[in-house]
C-alpha cells in the first residue's frame, strides 16, 4: 500500500519491506536528529493493522500469544510474540487496548497469515478479528513529543514514543500539522541504537525469544500455556540460548554498509574464518556512526573483536551469554 505521504518534498520511497513509506525526506542526519530531539513523526502507514472486538478478547489472546493479557488495562501498551510449537517466532504485535477493541500493527507482509490464524483459533469464544489496514494507519511520535494528538486516535505510549492508531484518510492532513516528517531510515537508527529487534531482521526461521532479548518485553514467565512455551521454559530454566543478539560498532572508513545476512567471524581469523553470525540491521547513525545489530552464537568470547565481510567490528553485549 502506498502512502500519500511520499508526495511530500524531498521524499525517496523505500525499499524491500518497508515499500510503500518514505525512506528518507532528503536529510538522513537531520531527520535523526529531530526524532532524538522529540519533534517531527515518522510514517508507518504500510505496516499491518489488525483489531480484536468481543468481549472474551482479552482472555482469547491470553492463550494465544506470549504476554499476560487478561489484566491488560484500557491505554496500556505492550507487545506479544506467536510462537510455533516449537518455540520459534512467527509473529510479533505492538498491542493495545482502548476498552472495547485490541488494536495491533505488524509487520508489513505478515498480516494476512497473522489474521488467518486467528481465525482458525476463534473457536467459541466471543471475538472477532478484522483487518483494518485499508482504513488505519499507523504513525509514531518520537519519545517526548509534546504535539496534540488528533481526536479520536488511539495511541500506544511507550518509552520510545507514541504510535497512533488513526484513519487512513487522515494521514495528509496530520502530515500537515505534524510535521516535519522523519523516514524509516531515522526510525531505523534509533531502533538499531537502542537494541530494539525486529521481525524479520533480527529474526529468522528459528530463532526463539531469548536470543533476541525479548524475554520480558514480549514474553511473560508467568502466564499460562500457550503454543511454544515448553521451549521458553525449557531454555529459562535449564539452559541457554544457542545464538545471542549483539550490537555492533563498524568501522566508520568503509563506505558501504553491510547487508542484512553478510557473515560475522573473529577478526583474529581474517575473512576466511569460520563464521560465526551474521549481521540482521545495519545503518548509519547521526551520533555513533555506522553502527549494526547481528547473531552470533552463544560461545563468541564477549570483548572479542569481530569481522563483518571485511570490515572491523567492535561488539557490545545485548544478550548475556
């Protein structure tokens, strides 16, 4: 779905999964800049938006995702994983409740088969699930932004700012008032600085929670059963994660930014060592530079210098060996 908002001045749309939103409005640094400084909102309008209703909602998803929902209070935001029966991550919903209807955005390219199975798993109870992607939008207000929020728009505080939940057709007209706009490379870099995963990115067909730092967050330890939680329990309590998120510090000469999947090994090893992770976003940042979350596996020594293809990396830890 194309966002109107990419006729805005300086606009370059983006690419792979986020088509369909602004890369970028002619000012990477700047547009950084102004969401650090809590100005400015960035369009998320292609990603999935999926609603709940019923009155055994909240209790429906309790058995059904990895966070404790029953007690969800009306305005209160959290997130959720679907799990497979084996533990891996399928799904990833940024929820909240507005005391009549669970909202939730996706990832683009992952609704649909999200709906269906929420479908599949209605059952007897009192819900409906809708797609509401063609009429919602979904666009984020950096953290300490102080704009009004357009009546009737459901928000979902959370540290990191405000997604808001509001009709499609309303998008110019909030673009207008709510300026300027920031793309998804700047929403990007804060995510990447602050050691946030993404579906699709920092995971992939097997990963399981505790990898990626999402025990907590998405994940709650003391709920009851629901699809995949034998291995969340498993690794809890007995072991540890085979892979490990780490956030990585690149060296700043080299010119291209490494792609999603380009391999992690030991800088004592050279490039053609064994390797050892791979690396899942990477992006320029304002302050920092070029900076990149990657997988290793669980034993990678943590004050090891690393090699990203060819270019020197220094790692800080994410998630605990």
């Amino acid at each position: 779905m194309k966002s109107p908002l990419l006729s805005l001045p300086g606009a370059v749309a983006a690419e792979g999964r986020d088509e369909g939103v602004a890369a970028h409005y002619g000012d990477l640094f700047r547009e950084q800049r102004a969401l650090a400084d809590g100005s400015g909102f960035v369009d998320l309008s292609h990603r999935g938006v999926v609603a709940v209703t019923g009155d055994d909602r909240l209790s429906w998803l309790h058995l059904l995702v990895t966070q404790h929902m029953t007690d969800l209070a009306p305005g209160r935001a959290t997130e959720a994983l679907i799990l497979s029966a084996n533990g891996h991550i399928e799904h990833a919903l940024y929820l909240v409740d507005d005391g009549e209807t669970v909202w939730a955005h996706v990832e683009p390219g992952t609704r649909d088969e999200l709906v269906a199975y929420l479908e599949s798993m209605k059952f007897f109870y009192r819900v409906e699930v809708a797609d509401r992607t063609d009429d919602i939008a979904v666009v984020h207000l950096p953290a300490g932004c102080i704009a009004e929020v357009p009546e009737g728009a459901v928000v979902r505080e959370t540290p990191h700012g405000r997604d808001l939940f509001l009709p499609r057709a309303d998008l110019e007209s909030f673009a207008a008032s709510h300026g300027p706009a920031a793309g998804v490379l700047a929403y990007e870099a804060l995510r990447v600085e602050g050691h946030r995963p993404r579906l699709g990115f920092e995971t992939d067909h097997r990963t399981i929670p505790h990898e990626v730092g999402l025990i907590g967050s998405a994940v709650h330890l003391q709920k009851g059963c629901y699809r995949g939680q034998e291995t969340v329990a498993r690794v809890q309590n007995l072991g540890k994660p085979p892979r490990r998120l780490v956030f990585l510090h690149l060296d700043g000469s080299e010119v291209l930014l490494p792609a999603h999947g380009a391999p992690v090994r030991l800088a004592a090893d050279g490039e053609e060592g064994r390797q050892l992770g791979f690396v899942t976003s990477a992006v320029r940042h304002y302050e920092l530079g070029p900076i990149a979350l990657a997988l290793v596996k669980r034993n990678v020594p943590v004050d090891a210098p690393l090699l990203v293809g060819n270019t020197a990396a220094a790692q800080e830890t994410v998630v605990e060996p």
